[in-house]
C-alpha cells in the first residue's frame, strides 16, 4: 500500500474515524518468566458518566484516573477526571476540566496528568497531590477555512511522556498533513511542531527511550520513526498493516505491535480514496514488526476490532482490547499464543495496569442498543 493509495476525504472520515481512535499504550519492562492466566478472568465493573476515553493508574497516588468526555450536544455532562480506588473503583475525587478530555499521559514521578483536549487541540495539566487543572497548552491557533470561519486544523489521540528529557508528545491529524507536537514539560510551550506523519490519521504514538525515539503509524500502511534529539521523521517503514491503530514497543527484542483494526468503514473510504486501493487483509489482528529490518515478523489472530494494545514484558503479555467483540484478550508476548479473554461488552476502548497487583483496568464504551447519552464504564480485570 502506498501513501498516494489512501487520500481519504477530510469530512467524511474525520467523522467516521472520530469514534474508533482512541486508546493508550504502556511502557515496557525487564522481562521476566509469564504468571499463570486464570480460567475466568475476574471482571467487575462501574459506570459513572458519559464519554469514558482513557485510562491511567498511578502506583505514586495508588490509584486509577480515568477521564470522561461528558458527550457532545444539549444533554453532555461536564468533562472531569474521575480519581478511583483501584480494588472497589469507587470515586474518590473529581478533577473539573474546562476542555473536553479524550486521551492521558501519566508522568507518576512529576505526580502529573496530561490530558488531550482533542476538539481544542489543547492539553490539559493536571496536578495529581492537590487533585487541580494547573495548566493549558495551547498547541494551535484556529485557521480560517474556506467557508470564512475559523476552525483548529488538527485534532488530537495519543500523548506519551518522556519524562527524563522533560517532554510530552502528541500526534495531530489532519488531512492535510498529520504532525507530532512536541512540548517542554517544564515551561508548557510548544518546543516544535515536527511535520511529516502522512495526510492520513496518524493514529498510534510508542516512545523508545533508549532510542531516543518515538514511533508513530498511519493509515497508509506506514511505521514513521522521528529521532527526539532532531526532532524530525528519520525513516519510514512501509509495512503490510493496512488499518495500524494503537502501539507499543519491546525494547529488548525491537518488536513493535501494532493493532490491524479490520474495520468495513475504514476499508470502504480507503476503496474510495484515490489511487485504486484494494485490501488484502481482512484484519482482525496484531501485527508484530521487527523495527531494525521492518519486516512482519509476526500476525497475531484476535477479536473483532482489536485496539488498544498494554504489553507487560514483566509476565510476557500483550492485553488487546478487542472493540467490536466486546472482549479484552491476554497474549503471550514471545508465543503470540491467546491465554484468556474477558467480556466487557459492549465497546473495551484503552487499558492501564497496576503491575503489582497484575490487575487491568479497561474503559467502556457504549453500543448501538444502550440508550443516548446514558453513562459509559470502567472495568477492573483479573486474568
């Protein structure tokens, strides 16, 4: 698939995509022998409020933030991020947000929350001791557009922490050309807007520290690699992934996963992009790349719409959430073999873990059959 293959109609698919993308993906560790996976993952389960996106658990504050959107139209509830118990999930405190939040980044050290205003092309700072908003970065001004208003260019998905060099990065989309903005974490401003990432979505975001790069994917197939001391794409790496969402990256063996979603609506607007694109995978799948050579070393068979991808190297697993199934699944990392699956119907969107107590938390969203504007959930899963 080439990148001429794929140039999808901004309205139509900023619409259609605007439900799919969402997600987080976790650090990896020092690898270490797989725990035994239980016969029936454990599942319990809260909801709280309208527009669960994602997740993150502190081991610092000893707690899972989730954040919520509140919705969209007349009846949207205020945006806020909800403060859990990781072993009841009930509510120990809500953080107000001005902004609508969607995705998370955690900088536990800093005791820090990002949150991405992804309709405002903004991010929120959240101040995890006092429990407050500390701070706004505003990473674009409007632009006009053709009919005379003004109107954010770009919206936002993943954000990734890299706290030793003190910075946040994040992707903006835009048809016109996605890019990754890259923010000091010290002064909050906007250090550089790094252009390049394809006039697609560009929809997962993977930190290699000891690189000293970040990895993203876009829906022309491609793994793009920008080098975080120059701050610019260094390589691009034109895989066989025709729909790569959510990411996350083993260090040791320089596998990158990616999430092949599958989805129809995705596929019908590439069909109708230019170029003659035509699909030769169904998808429904990780795939698993060796970043060094970029070759498929690997395609893992999942449930329908795998999305959000957590892989903890400790125990040797990758956790999918698989969307369209209403299931979360739990790989082996170095088989690729499935060791359990857990229903959380009806629409698993991102994960976080508390490594400790080897427990997983997945925010939920709603289906077609729940009623409009009724509250969305988060999960506590044992496996």
């Amino acid at each position: 698939m080439t990148a001429s293959s794929v140039r999808l109609p901004f309205a139509l698919a900023a619409c259609a995509l605007a439900a799919v993308l969402a997600g987080c993906a976790q650090p990896a560790t020092v690898a270490q022998a797989p725990a035994a996976v239980a016969a029936t993952p454990a599942v319990q389960r809260q909801a709280f409020t309208q527009g669960a996106y994602e997740l993150a658990y502190s081991a610092r504050q000893n707690a899972v933030y989730a954040v919520f959107s509140g919705g969209f139209g007349a009846t949207a509830a205020p945006s806020k991020v909800l403060k859990l118990d990781p072993a009841t999930l009930a509510v120990q405190a809500e953080i107000p947000l001005e902004r609508k939040g969607f995705g998370v980044a955690l900088d536990d050290a800093a005791g820090r929350l990002y949150v991405g205003n992804t309709v405002d092309t903004s991010v929120t700072v959240v101040d995890l001791a006092s429990g407050k908003a500390v701070g706004l970065v505003q990473l674009m001004q409007k632009v006009k557009t053709a009919d005379g208003k003004e109107r954010y260019s770009h919206d936002l998905r993943e954000l990734v922490v890299d706290a030793a060099n003190h910075r946040l990065y994040v992707t903006g989309h835009s048809f016109e050309g996605s890019v990754l903005f890259v923010v000091d974490t010290k002064t909050l401003q906007v250090v550089k807007t790094v252009p390049g990432l394809g006039k697609t979505k560009a929809p997962g975001l993977v930190l290699d520290a000891a690189g000293s790069r970040v990895f993203t994917s876009n829906l022309f197939g491609e793994i793009l690699v920008i080098d975080t001391n120059r701050l610019e794409v260094v390589r691009r790496i034109q895989t066989e992934i025709e729909q790569p969402m959510n990411l996350v990256y083993d260090a040791p063996s320089k596998r990158l996963f990616a999430t092949d979603q599958g989805l129809q609506m995705i596929r019908s607007m590439q069909e109708k992009g230019a170029g003659g694109f035509k699909s030769v995978h169904p998808g429904n799948r990780v795939a698993v790349v060796d970043v060094e050579s970029g070759k498929l070393v690997h395609s893992i068979p999942t449930g329908a719409g795998p999305l959000a991808l957590l892989l903890d190297a400790s125990r040797n697993r990758l956790y999918v959430t698989e969307r369209s199934g209403g299931t979360v699944s739990a790989y082996d990392s170095r088989s690729y073999q499935r060791l359990g699956t857990a229903e959380v119907p009806a629409l698993p969107n991102s994960l976080a873990l508390d490594a400790r107590s080897n427990t997983l938390y997945v925010s939920i969203k709603n289906g077609e059959k729940e009623p409009k504007g009724s509250a969305e959930s988060v999960a506590r899963v044992r496996f």
